[in-house]
C-alpha cells in the first residue's frame, strides 16, 4: 500500500515557519505567515479570553458532546457579530450557523454541502487567493477556477477583469469572496465597487461565499462585516465562513463557523438539517472550548468591550506598522515608492518584491517572507522594523 506513495508537497506558507524555525541568525523575522504579533514578537493571549476561562473556571462544567451543530450561545453570538444584532435575516428566521473548526471548517463544511446540492457547479476563487481555497474546494470534488482580482501593475484591484469575469461565468456558479482584508493582496474593494458585484452576483444567480477570517482587522468590527451584511439584504443564498483564530488569537483552538442565508424560513431549517447530516459523517460535533470562550467574551459586555479594545489594539497598531514602513523606506530607497501599503488592509502587503528579492532576504538577512512577495505586515514591530527595512532597501537596490 504505501511502497508506492510519493511525499506530497509542503504547504508553501508553513513550510516557511518550518525554515525560520530552523534557522539561526538571532536577527531573523518571520514575515511569513499570517499570524498577528505583538510588539514583543509574540502571539498574544488576549485579556478577554484569559477573563472569560478564569470564569469558566470558578464553575468547571462536565465535557458532554455538543450539539452537532455546536453550542448554541456561541452560534448566536456568531450571528450577530456577522450579520449585526438587529439583521432581518435573523429574525426572520432565515440564518443558520454551525460552529466549525476554524475558518477552515467552515469553508470545508460549506464545500461538502455545496458539492451535495449543486454537484455541477464550478468554484472562482480570486487571482491570487488564499493558498488553501483551490485545494480545499478541489478536495470536495470541484473545479476551481480563478478570476482575475490583482493588478501588480496598480498594486490595487484589476476591478474591470474581476466584474467582467462575474458577468460571464455560469448562473449557478459558486464565487469566493474574501469579505475583508483580502489575503494575500490587502487590496479590498471600494463599497461602490462591492455593490456592483452584489448586484452581478445577484442578478446572475451565482452562490457567494464569502470568506471572513480577519473581521476587526480593517476598518472595524461593523465596518468590515457591511459586505455580509449587504449580501445577506440581497436575498440569499449566501455562504459565509467566518474564524476567530485572529480576532481571538485562539489559532490552535479551531474557532469559526459556517453561516447561511436561505430565501425563507423553511428552507433554511431544511438547510441546517442537512448541515448537520455533513458535520456528523465529518467529525460527529465540534470541541467545546473555544466555543466557550468566545461565546462567553461576546456575550458578557465588559468582556465584550474589552476585545473590541484589544481587536483595535491590534488593527491600529498594524496601520502604525504600514506607516513606518512606508517612511522608513521613503529615508532608505528614495527612488521607490510603498505609499500603496498603506492604503492595503489587515495582515498582509503584496509588497511588489520579487522572487530573486525573497530569496535575497532570506538568505542573507533570515528574513522570511512567501515567495510571491506577500509579507504580513503584523509580524513588524519597533525592534525588527529597522533590520526589516534596511534588508529590504539593499535587495531592492
Ligand atoms: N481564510 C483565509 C482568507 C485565511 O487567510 C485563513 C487563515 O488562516 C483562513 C481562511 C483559515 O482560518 P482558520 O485558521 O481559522 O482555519
Ligand atoms: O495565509 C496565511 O498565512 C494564514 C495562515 O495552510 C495559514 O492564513 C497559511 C496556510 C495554511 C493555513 C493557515
């Protein structure tokens, strides 16, 4: 059985931390992955979720299954953090959630239900997106196709490609969608530029998903949830998975969900049961820690108000990131211009640089950054930022 089986690839991005991990050089950033650091280079524990499990632990509860759809509280507050607490599609009933291992989970559970009910569609993902998004939906049985979305030569969003590509592709067809914050790019689209392909999608009769892993890290909580908002308005369906591993900083705690907006009430209790039927043969029910956590964070107001400081805590400090960035560089390489990375938003910049200008950095300053030039921006802070940028002035030279 196994004589025969070759070694699979390594995941580009994480293979990344597994050579930084490696290397030696006390100067080394990991620039890699997109993981949100402190200005101390750490991944924080955030206050809020230390606060929530002190409380769970003055009551310790018995670890019973879950609901298969997860705990309800939790699907609740997911509900109202992505569609906002006063949304007509909750009350009417037309909204169902189930807690999933991540965003990765919900976008695999949304893949596994999409492949059972519309099995002739095809998936368009962004050009570029998302590493895993074209194996996570060719893994359910699709044909992933791209459509175009970044324009290197702007730095910003080849709008005209990606809304003719929407108006030719298929009624039926399932469009990924990354909410905010796109990754790898940082380029989003303007709110005149969303209402078009609301309305093209709309119109056309293509299935959105919308992937929201990063909500808080653009403009605001409310802010970058408006696109599912408006989509939701629109009248369905809509798919949207959406993680807590970086609002949260729960990363290993597999916390997201899986929404879906259905045309009427009836139908969407059809769907949700037919959800369910998916997460039982995948993994029966999800864990229930995190769950709790981030239920208990979103349902308690001081707790709440406390992770709305921290999440802006950590998106301003990334804009105060892409400023020195762009002023230092501005000193360092007067002859180039990064005035575009602060007009990106969330954890990464397209930074224009090379493949040759990556290796460079690696090689010579174990500075790790993906090969198509992506950098996340939240790995910078006040001690690396100097080394960082006079690295990258002399492999731009
Ligand atoms: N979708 C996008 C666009 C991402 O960048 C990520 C990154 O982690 C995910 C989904 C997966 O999120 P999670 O780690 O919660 O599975
Ligand atoms: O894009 C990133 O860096 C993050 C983390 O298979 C990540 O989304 C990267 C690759 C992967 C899972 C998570």
């Amino acid at each position: 059985l196994f004589a025969s089986i070759e070694m699979a690839p390594r995941d580009p991005i994480l293979g990344i931390t597994e050579a930084y991990n490696a290397d030696k050089n006390p100067n080394k950033s990991n620039l890699g992955v997109g993981v949100y650091y402190d200005d101390n280079g750490k991944v924080p524990l955030l206050e809020c979720v230390r606060k929530a499990e002190a409380l769970l632990m003055e009551k310790p509860a018995a670890r019973s299954y879950l609901p298969i759809d997860g705990l309800a509280a939790y699907d609740k507050a997911v509900q109202e953090l992505v569609f906002g607490a006063d949304s007509k599609v909750i009350q009417e009933k037309r909204a169902v959630t189930a807690q999933a291992l991540g965003g990765t989970g919900g976008l695999k559970l949304g893949a596994d239900f999409l492949k059972r009910f519309s099995p002739n569609s095809q998936v368009w993902i962004s050009d570029p997106s998302w590493e895993n998004h074209r194996a996570l939906f060719e893994s359910a049985g699709f044909v992933v196709n791209n459509y175009p979305y970044y324009d290197a030569a702007t730095k910003g969003v080849n709008f005209e490609g990606m809304i003719g590509s929407l108006k030719t592709i298929p009624a039926g067809s399932i469009v990924v969608l990354h909410a905010c914050c796109h990754n790898p790019t940082g380029a989003d689209l303007t709110d005149a530029q969303w209402k078009e392909v609301i309305q093209v999608v709309t119109e056309r009769g293509l299935i959105p998903f919308l992937d929201m892993a990063y909500q808080g890290f653009g403009d605001g909580i409310a802010e970058d949830g408006k696109v599912v908002r408006q989509f939701a308005e629109a009248g369905g369906p809509v798919f949207i998975s959406n993680s807590f591993s970086k609002s949260f900083s729960l990363y290993g705690e597999r916390v997201g969900a899986l929404s879906i907006v259905a045309v009427t009430a009836d139908e969407a209790a059809r769907v949700l049961s037919q959800l369910k039927r998916v997460i039982r043969t995948n993994y029966s029910n999800p864990p229930t820690h995190g769950g709790q956590v981030v239920a208990t964070v979103l349902s308690t107001p001081e707790l709440r108000k406390l992770w709305e400081d921290e999440l802006a805590g950590m998106r301003v400090r990334i804009r105060e990131m892409r400023e020195a960035f762009v002023n230092k560089l501005k000193e360092k390489a007067p002859d180039h211009n990064f005035d575009f990375v602060t007009k990106q938003r969330g954890m990464f910049s397209y930074s224009g640089l090379t493949k040759p200008q990556v290796d460079k950095l690696r090689d010579e300053y174990a500075i790790y950054a993906v090969d198509t030039g992506r950098i996340c921006v939240a790995a910078l802070n006040t001690r690396n930022i100097d080394y960082v940028i006079d690295a990258i002035a002399k492999v731009i030279k």
